[in-house]
C-alpha cells in the first residue's frame, strides 16, 4: 500500500467512527428495539397521543375562559361600538352557559 491509499483509509476509518457517533446519538438502536415490538409502539403512540388531547383540551379550555373573561370585562366598560356587540355576545354566552 502506498501513502495516498493509508491518508484514504484513515479519513474513511475517521468518517466511520464520526457515523458511529452520530448513530448512537440519534438512539437508533433504541428506535428499532421500538419497530420490533408493535404492541409496545401502540401503547407509546397511544399514551403520546392522550397526552397531547388532554394538553389541548386544558389549553383550550384555558384559552377560552381568558378570552371570556376579557370579554366580560370589555363588556363592563360600555365602550360605544364595542361594548354593545361584546355585550349581545356575553348574553348568548350566559343564556347558553
């Protein structure tokens, strides 16, 4: 072997061991151990998946009451254009609530 072919195979070792790296980084290995157990990906996705509707739903609920409450607040300062429309809107929500 000539010195152009050992710089290629070392710069090829390095780049290997950099690829190795980088798998064990991204949790491959771990990854797969998940495709090979269907019943263990179905309870992971399934517990992802309530966790995230349960967030929305508090987030929305949340987010709604603020609005609402803002609402009523804007409500009571009987601003000329606003007040009135925001004032109709509150009653419908109170004759629905």
């Amino acid at each position: 072997m000539d010195e152009e072919d050992k710089k290629t195979l070392e710069r090829f070792n390095s780049q290997i061991k950099m690829l190795a790296v980088y798998i064990e980084r991204w949790r491959l290995d771990d990854f797969m151990e998940l495709i090979d157990e269907p019943f263990r990906l179905l309870y992971v996705n399934f517990a992802a998946g309530l966790a995230r509707g349960l967030g929305m739903a508090v987030g929305f609920t949340l987010l709604g009451a603020l609005f609402l409450y803002f609402l009523f607040l804007i409500a009571e300062l009987n601003l000329p254009l606003i007040g009135e429309f925001i004032a109709r809107v509150v009653r419908i929500v109170q004759q629905h609530l």
